[in-house]
C-alpha cells in the first residue's frame, strides 16, 4: 500500500512519444528498483507525459534511481516530492459484499470517506473514493471485513503544494 | 529537393563524416544498399553482423570518430545485439542502422521480423524507429549527435523497408538539412563544478599516499595529455585500468601498470594502501576493486565522470565531479597550480619508496622454462611487442591471452590497446582488429587472440582479405577454454569440465591458408623471432601464426572472484607479501 511504506514520490515529465513507458519500466526492472506504484497520463503540454512513481525505498539510493532516470534521452524532468511538499491523490473503485445489514454499514463509511456508490446489485455495491494515499488505505483497510470482491487503485499522482502566501492554504 | 528514404540516409550519413560502414544486406535494409552505389562511403561486406558491429567499435576504438554498421532486420539485427552491448559497457561511440519490415507489416510476426528496438532498449545509449521518411535527416542527425556526446554510447536506428524503398509513396521526402537538435531530455554536463574542484584540490595537495586511478573516460575524452600533465605537476603515480591502457605512457616513471584482478602487485596494493584516490574517468567495476567493502579502506575519493549515475554507483565519493575528463582534469590543474603546484604537495618521498620497493620485489614474472618446452605466452608477447612498432595497435579477444597482453605490453600511446573489457565478449579480436586497420591504415594493427575466441569469429579473415584491410592474428594456442581452466584448477579442485579444445583441430594454418592468410605453425621458442618478423614484412594480405603455448600457464596474480584484493595470490615462485 502506497501509504504506509517507506518510498519516494518521482514526478517524471518524459516525451510523449512511443516505447517511453517501456524504457522506464524497463530501467527500473534492470537495475533492480522496485515501483510501488506508477500513473502516466498527458501533461497540460500536449509533447509531454507525467509520470507519478512511488518507488520502494530500500531497493535503491534515490540519488542513483534519480541519475538513472535522468540517463532516458526521452526523460526531460525529474522533481522528487516529499510528502509534506506535496498534495497526493489516488482513486480506489472497490465492488464489497454488501448484503442484508451490512450494507447500511458500508453506506456510512462511503460517506464518512467522501466516496460514491458507482453501481448496485442486489447483495453488492460498487463504490468509488478518492483522497491521500493514507486515507485510500484506511478505507479499504475498513472495507476488507465485510468481504472485498474486486478491488482496482490507481496508484497515486501528485503536485508540488502551493505556496503559503498570506496564511495556510488548506487541503482539499 | 524530392529523395527517399535510402537515398536520404546515405546523404544523412556522408554528410556525418562517414568514410567507411560494414555491414550486410538483407531483405529488409535492401532498398538502402542501392543509393550506397552512388555514395562515396565505403562498405566492407562482413561475413556474419556481429563481426560488423565489433568492426565498427574497432574502428571507434581506434580513430575516436563513430563507427558506423548497417544489416537487415530479424536476424541481422539480432546478431549485431552482442555488439551494441559491449558498446554500451565499454563507452563506444556506434551508429547502426537495421532494416525493418514495414510499417504496416510491424506487429504481425512478418518474415525476419522482430522488435529490434524492445531489444536493444537495454544496450544501447538510445534507439530511434522511424515511423516518417521525413524524420530520417533528422533523426540520423540525432543518433551521430547522441552516440558521441556526453557518455559515448551505441544508438540504434531502425527503419521501415517502406521508408527506405523508392517503389513505396512512404519513402518520399523533401531533403533537408538538420539543424539543432528537439532532444529536450538531453544535456550532457561536461564543465566541472568550480567549488568541488577546488575542494578536491585541497585533498590532493594534503594527501600522503595519493593514487591516480585512471580509466576509459581518459580515452574517450582524449585527455591523455592533460592527464600526464596533471600527474607530473603533482607528481601522484597513477594505475590505467583495462580501458585505459596506453591511456598513460607505461614507461612513465609513476606509471603503476594495471590493477584488478590480474593487475600487478603494485597497482593493486598501492590503491588498498592509499588515502586518496583520484578517480578519473572510470566506475569502480567489480574486477578492478574486488570485494567492494574491503576496497581501498582507507581512501577517501575524488570521483571524475562524465556520467552522474556512475557517481556513488558503487563506491560513496567525498568529492564527486560531474565533467568530461578533458575540461575536468585541466580545471583541477589549474586549481592546484593557484594552491602553489608541486611546492604545494605533501612529504610523499616515503609513499614513493614503498611504492618502488612494491615494483623491485613483486613485478610480474613467469617460470621462462627450458629452450625445448612449450612456448610460454609471456615469452610470445615479450618478442611480439620488442619486434613491432611502438605504435602498434593490439586488439584482443577475452580470456588469459587478453590479461597477459594487458601485463606484457608496454603502452605507451593512446588507442593502440583495443579490447572488450565490460562486457568480455570472446571473439572481439579479429573483427575489432580489422575496423581498427581499416580506421588506421597507417598504422600496424595485431589481434592477440585464444583459440577458443579465434573460432567464434574468425570467418571474418575471409573479410580482412575481400576487402584488403589486412591485419595480424597470433592466436595463443593452449588447446582449452584457458581462463575457465584456470578457474577449475584453482577453485573446482582441478576438475575440468567441458574446457579442452584440442590443439590441431581445427588445423589453424590449414583454416587461415583456406581463407587467404598467410599462415604459420610456431612450436620452438627459437622460431618466435623470426616468424612475427616475416609477418611484419607481410602487407598484402593478412597473416595468422598459431602459437602453441603451455597449456598449465595461469595468468598470475590474482584476485580469487569475491576476495579483498588484500588477498591477492603472486606467481608461485615470488614469496607472499607479509600482511
């Protein structure tokens, strides 16, 4: 769970062309890093990808798995974020069994947790719910007793936090 | 101006500089071969694509410009996978250029079709698949840029028999000439950092028991000189590791020779006694430093690379230097030079006696065995070296012969050594000799090879003789697998598995006549002499001697695989060091 190791958070900008995904991975399988999780998707420039990596932090010196990296002719930046710098977002979509008394239950946590009922059967639910890494893991963590039928997370992204100009600048 | 692809590439690669490429056609890469008629680059047509690709890291190896393969797709391109690896490992700038099956075909499983660039994404610096005959200028322009700056690597460049095939509407383009490079990812450091300069500086004028380890980042930045520059002003002796031979003049008086593994007494022990190593343009690899926690204990590290991932790789530096060799020891020249120079050194005389005390009572020797026994493979190279040219160009393959050319040779010019030092790739004599002969026809170009590396590349003679590059071939005949024996006598208990090779079979001289060498059998130490004279006067076509030599003959010293190299093991006949 990508909360509760020991791991560094990479954002990784990297060109937007064919094989670069496979170029990283297959760094990282070659020299023995070990990926917690991984999120690609489009930057807001349409040449680039963002790449958010946990990497496992016993597995490698940051040091070395940053200038490995940097080696990729087709990565362009590396940024590290450390948590406290950092707003971290991940999507879980989970589908638990929800039958007879349990699914009043599970209706509480969905909506202590923010999260959203995506799809109902007769003794299931789907549901949906994003946030901290953390508190992903917390919501699954409480889910798991009533018995997790399939169970899908994103791997978290990030951004460097906003500035505190002028007072806190809360999370949201 | 309208032009396909093939035609586009030829243009590409004349206006690279190209003067020669090696390579062999193929369905995939042949509408390519059709503009090469018309080209004013030269093609030596090899005889297998691995033999192209050690070619074209000989002749980088030898001139310091990019060496340059092309071969079809699937099995061409797989075959030339051995080469770009030892590429890679060993810094060598290549360009090669595999055909592909065309665009639409990709992804099919098509006749000689793989995913080349999948396949070499881990050896090669970077690899490009052309998708757009427009791109090729471009892309070609990028390859020659990437291959040789920075970290010299090997680049792959894979093209679509579409985009190279005038019959095909994809391969049509308008020419034009690169300029720049869109690489936004790619900014190779090479200035040095002026604060860490300056403290290294001061290490190494405080420093009593100073070492210089030098290795192939000297070469590849062509800072022979400025390293001799350096090591005179402060007067540190200095080791050339395996890529750094001729690096440094062997005659030099603070040359200390090879360490490693099989390096000599004094190299090795002088870094295990040091408290400063000046780390120049090499990477800690396991064969020079041993058991890694019990390397160099009591140094503390200046570490040099051009590449940053090399730095703390392996061994944690205390100043560590991001820069190109050249511009990095001319900047610590000067840094030292304002600290006062050589007035500004430590009191090293007691350094330098042990040192001189190490080379008189621990240099390299060998049993020299009676005039009617087998020839020893010290003894060969002892009368090969005395009786060519002081610039003459060596090549080796990988095993014992290897070693002992490093020790028994003397040095003394850059790129006159040329060997497969990372990836140890057996079979790299022969072909890396003919693309060094081909890169310096001025210049004497001997491959010292095993009999076991001569039969896994030697087709390529055939080449050497077709296209009149001819070179020399001694091939230290010991009848085995000799390092993997050497292992088994001394690890396995003497129990040899799957090592003996026989002695006559294949019959050398019959196999080299067969491919128009001129050939010799040499048994007697008294016909040494003579026969490497009579292949020296031999210029027309290349000569091979087959050199039976001791087959118990172990390359001493040595580090055993894992141990400190506190425990190195000395020829039987010298007394071990008291430790």
């Amino acid at each position: 769970m990508a909360g509760t190791k020991r791991h560094h958070t990479l954002v990784v900008l990297v060109e937007n062309k064919a094989g670069v995904l496979a170029r990283v991975a297959g760094l990282f399988a070659r020299r023995g890093f070990n990926i917690e999780s991984l999120a690609v998707a489009p930057t807001e420039d349409a040449r680039l990808s963002r790449i958010t990596l946990a990497v496992d932090a016993e597995s490698a010196p940051l040091e070395q798995v940053i200038n490995q990296l940097d080696k990729l002719i087709n990565v362009v930046s590396i940024r590290e974020l450390a948590p406290e710098e950092s707003v971290e977002r991940e999507l879980l979509v989970v589908t638990v069994n929800a039958a007879g008394d349990t699914r009043g239950q599970i209706m509480d946590l969905v909506r202590i947790f923010d999260g959203r009922v995506l799809n109902v059967g007769p003794d299931k639910l789907m549901v949906s719910m994003s946030g901290g890494p953390n508190r992903v893991d917390d919501f699954e963590s409480l889910l798991r007793p009533y018995g997790i039928v399939e169970l899908q997370r994103t791997g978290k992204v990030a951004l460097p936090r906003l500035a505190k100009a002028g007072g806190e600048v809360g999370e949201f | 101006m309208k032009l396909n692809g093939g035609q586009a590439l030829m243009r590409s690669l004349e206006r690279q500089g190209v003067e020669i490429v090696f390579g062999l056609p193929g369905g995939a890469i042949l509408p390519a071969y059709d503009p090469l008629i018309d080209s004013t680059i030269r093609h030596v047509l090899v005889r297998h694509e691995q033999g192209a690709g050690h070619m074209a890291q000989g002749y980088a190896q030898a001139t310091g410009r990019p060496g340059v393969a092309i071969v079809t797709s699937g099995p061409g391109a797989t075959n030339i996978v051995t080469p770009l690896c030892d590429a890679y490992m060993d810094s060598v700038p290549l360009v090669v250029i595999t055909g592909q099956v065309p665009y639409a075909a990709i992804g099919t499983d098509a006749f000689q079709e793989c995913d080349t660039t999948g396949i070499t994404m881990s050896v090669t610096k970077h690899n490009f698949l052309v998708s757009d005959a427009q791109d090729l200028p471009q892309v070609i322009h990028d390859a020659f840029h990437i291959a040789t700056s920075g970290r010299p690597g090997p680049v792959l460049v894979d093209i679509p028999k579409c985009i190279v095939d005038p019959r095909n509407p994809r391969s049509a383009l308008e020419w034009y000439e690169p300029d720049g490079h869109d690489l936004p990812g790619y900014r190779p450091r090479t200035e040095p950092d002026p604060a860490a300069v300056a403290t290294a500086a001061e290490l190494i004028c405080s420093a009593q028991r100073p070492v210089i380890y030098s290795g192939g980042g000297i070469l590849k930045s062509r800072a022979a000189d400025a390293l001799l520059r350096f090591a005179e002003l402060v007067r540190i002796p200095v080791v050339t590791t395996l890529m750094n031979r001729g690096g440094f003049p062997d005659d030099h008086p603070l040359c200390l020779g090879m360490p490693g593994m099989h390096g000599n007494y004094t190299a090795v022990t002088s870094m295990q006694r040091a408290d400063l190593l000046i780390t120049l343009g090499a990477r800690f690899d396991d064969r020079v430093t041993g058991k890694v926690g019990a390397f160099a204990p009591e140094a503390k590290v200046i570490h040099m690379d051009i590449d940053p991932a090399e730095l703390g790789k392996v061994r944690q530096a205390d100043v560590a230097i991001a820069a190109d060799c050249r511009p990095g020891i001319e900047a610590l020249t000067e840094a030292v030079t304002a600290l006062g120079g050589a007035e500004a050194q430590a009191d090293r005389r007691q350094w330098h006696d042990t040192i001189a005390d190490w080379q008189e009572r621990y240099p390299l020797v060998y049993e020299a065995g009676d005039s009617g026994g087998a020839l020893k493979p010290q003894f060969v190279l002892e009368q090969l070296r005395d009786a060519t040219p002081d610039d003459t160009v060596v090549c080796a393959g990988v095993g014992q012969h290897q070693m002992w050319a490093s020790q028994y040779w003397r040095f003394n010019h850059p790129y006159t050594w040329i060997n497969s030092g990372g990836l140890g790739t057996m079979g790299y004599a022969v072909p890396a000799a003919i693309g060094a002969k081909a890169g310096r026809p001025d210049r004497m170009v001997w491959a010292v090879d095993g009999d076991g590396c001569f039969q896994m590349t030697a087709q390529e003679l055939v080449t050497a003789n077709t296209e009149r590059i001819p070179i020399k071939v001694a091939i230290l005949n010991n009848a085995y697998l000799g390092m993997v024996r050497q292992w088994q006598e001394m690890f396995y208990e003497e129990r040899y598995s799957e090592v003996y090779l026989s002695p006559d079979l294949p019959d050398y001289k019959g196999w080299a006549e067969a491919m128009g060498c001129e050939a010799m059998r040499i048994e007697n130490p008294a016909e040494v002499r003579p026969a490497i004279e009579k292949a020296n006067e031999i210029d027309d076509r290349s000569v091979v001697i087959d050199f039976r030599i001791d087959t118990q003959e172990k390359v001493f010293p040595m580090v055993p695989a894992g141990a400190s190299n506190d425990d190195i093991v000395l020829d039987p006949s010298q007394q071990p060091p008291p430790r």
